[in-house]
C-alpha cells in the first residue's frame, strides 16, 4: 500500500509518499519565510502561501518516487489540531484528489504524526512500545505515555505557552527574526555559561509546564541589560539552559513515576542540540535510552503524516463521506486504538 501525505497544519506544507514495503518514497517541504516581517504566523497569508505551493509539491512528490496518481492506494491529511484556515487548505486538496483518483481519504491527527515520528527511522533506532513522548513544538508541549499505536495517556502539559513559543518570542527579543527557536540557538553557543541564571518555574512536583512567567522575566531582564553582542549570546544561553532544565527534570520525573525507560522526544524543538545533550545525560543515568528523530522528521512534514494514514487505512479506517471535516483543536489522547502489527 502507498499512501499520499499532506501537512498543512500552520506555516509548513509538506507532501509525502510512504510505501508499506519500502518505507519513505518521497518527502518535500515548503516552509514559509513570510512570517518573518509580522514576528508570528498571520494564519490568511499561511493558508494563501499553502495554496501556492502544495500542488507543485505534490507534482514533485509524485516524480520524486517515479510514481503516478494510479500507485497511489489512499491519501492523508492532516485534519487537527492546527490553524483552521491552513488545515482546510491541506483537507479540501486531500479529499478532492482522493474523489477523482478514487482512493479512500483519511483524517490524521498532527500530533499522533509527531508522537511517532521515531518510526519513521531505521528498525533498530525506534523504541518499542511502551515509550514516554516528549512532544515540544511551536504549539504544544506534552508529556505523553504511549501505550502502544494509537493509545496515549497524558501524563502532563504546558498551563500557559508552548516551549516553541517561548523560543520564538525570546529570539525575537532578542532581535532574532520569526522563527527564532534555531537561531537563539545559535546564539547561545557564543554565550558564557552561568553568567546569568533565570528561573525555572513549576519544578517542584507534578508533570505540568508553565513558560509564560519565565519569558516575562526574560523579557523584562533584556530591557535591564546592555543590547551587545556578548550579553544577548549570554541571555540566549541561560534561556536555553532553564529550558533545557526544565524538560530534562520533568521527563526523569516521568520515566521514575511510569518506570518506562524509553523517551522519545520529538515536534520542532526536539532538534535543539543542547536539550538533546542534557536529556542523553539523564537517561543514561537512569539505565534508560533517548530516542531523536532527525531534523527533517522533528519539524512538521508530511512524511508522519503518511506514515500515519498508511497505519490508520490498514486499521479499516477511512473518510466515508464527501464532507470536509477539520478539527482545530483535536487531543491526542481521544484517537481510536490502532490493531495492526506495524
Ligand atoms: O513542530 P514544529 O515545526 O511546528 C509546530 O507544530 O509548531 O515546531 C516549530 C517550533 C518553532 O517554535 C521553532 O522556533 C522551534 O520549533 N525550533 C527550535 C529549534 N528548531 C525549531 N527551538 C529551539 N531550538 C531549535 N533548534
Ligand atoms: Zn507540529
């Protein structure tokens, strides 16, 4: 089976095709650079943007794989959670091509894409089941325990921003352009370790995040500071450092209470090298094993996206209607069990 899939949550168009036999066939993304100049996603210009690109990307999807519309046995989309006016874009184009090609259409779950991301990699670089999820994006920031395919239980979740968007919003304090999670990265490698210490809120117990007080502070600590070029690397460095904190004490946290040894870590902010580190570190420590998918696969794209659908079509399920349906807001831990041996 051969599945067709289709990302348009927010900025990020991505196309994809998944082979049940020989995996990945094609992956291509377009991420939009529009956003910069607004400091944020203006969701009209996303959904305009999405327009423009993903026909020709699916085009080149097809070539890429050296298929045609004939090989292709379903398509998915992402349906949720997400901008509305971008997902429709991505579900309208789904549902019309699977119409005319006469494949069935299927409803993926953005954040089940990202969960499961790790086995989109090699056989002996993926976790079994159970693992503890670590899904940190521009948009979410969950602890998941994940039972097996299509069984998620949250064990804990940001009271107020996502960890991307504290990122995005401290770099552009910074002065960094949208999105400026990777480019405060950057930065902070030229910053002097321990110069500065900002707080890391809500440690104490539980499993739940809270990011909004710690980017106030920052943003009112800038204002106090000199604006050179040391002192904003050495901002950027204690930011990541109370971030990097943060996540690694609460997925030990996690991994103790649960005693499920495996953490996958996956959404765009997974890619930050010195969380990778801290968090390697920790489990080490506890006897347990980090799992990271590569870059391309931690940012949004299409190829969770098929690699789902292609699951979700051999579990017997499938869009039975003409009707466009999307799902702004769409948890995770309210998706159907998945019966299949993957
Ligand atoms: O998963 P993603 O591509 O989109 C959403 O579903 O939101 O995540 C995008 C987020 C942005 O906030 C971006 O700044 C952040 O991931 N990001 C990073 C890094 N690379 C991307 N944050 C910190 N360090 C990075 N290396
Ligand atoms: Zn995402």
């Amino acid at each position: 089976m051969r599945v067709l899939g289709i990302e348009t949550s927010c900025d990020d168009t991505g196309v994809a095709i998944y082979d049940d036999n020989t995996g990945l066939l094609a992956n291509n993304l377009y991420s939009q650079i529009l956003h910069a100049d607004y400091g944020g996603v203006v969701p009209e210009l996303a959904a305009r943007d999405h327009i423009k690109e993903i026909i020709p990307l699916i085009k080149k999807s097809l070539q890429d794989a050296k298929l045609t519309s004939k090989d292709i046995d379903g398509i998915a989309y992402t349906a949720g959670p997400g901008l509305v006016s971008s997902l429709l874009i991505g579900a309208n184009i789904a549902c019309s091509l699977a119409f005319a090609w006469n494949v069935p259409a299927i409803a993926i779950n953005h954040l089940e894409g990202h969960i499961l991301t790790p086995l989109l990699e090699e056989k002996d670089n993926q976790p079994n089941f159970p693992f503890i999820s670590l899904l940190i994006s521009g948009s979410h920031t969950q602890l998941i325990n994940v039972a097996n395919l299509g069984q998620y239980y949250l064990l804990g979740e940001s009271i107020d921003d996502a960890v991307g968007e504290a990122f995005d919003k401290t770099a552009n304090l910074l002065g960094l352009d949208y999105p400026g999670g990777l480019k405060l990265s950057i930065l902070a490698q030229r910053g002097i370790k321990d110069r500065f210490i900002f707080p890391r809120p809500m440690l104490k117990n539980g499993l739940d995040f809270s990011f909004s007080g710690l980017k106030t502070y920052v943003a009112n600590f800038i204002r106090k500071q000199t604006n050179d070029e040391q002192t904003r690397a050495d901002i950027a460095c204690a930011f990541e450092k109370a971030i990097s904190d943060i996540l690694t004490i609460k997925c030990e946290r996690a991994i103790k209470q649960t005693k499920i040894n495996q953490l996958v870590i996956s959404g765009g902010v997974s890619s930050n090298t010195t969380l990778r580190f801290y968090l390697k570190k920790m489990m080490i420590k506890c006897g347990g094993t980090l799992f990271c998918s590569r870059p391309e696969f931690c940012t949004d794209n299409g190829a969770m996206i098929a690699y789902v659908g292609l699951l979700r079509l051999k579990n017997g399920e499938k869009n039975y209607s003409l009707s466009v349906n999307v799902q702004p807001r769409w948890a995770v831990t309210d998706l159907l069990p998945i019966n299949i041996n993957n």
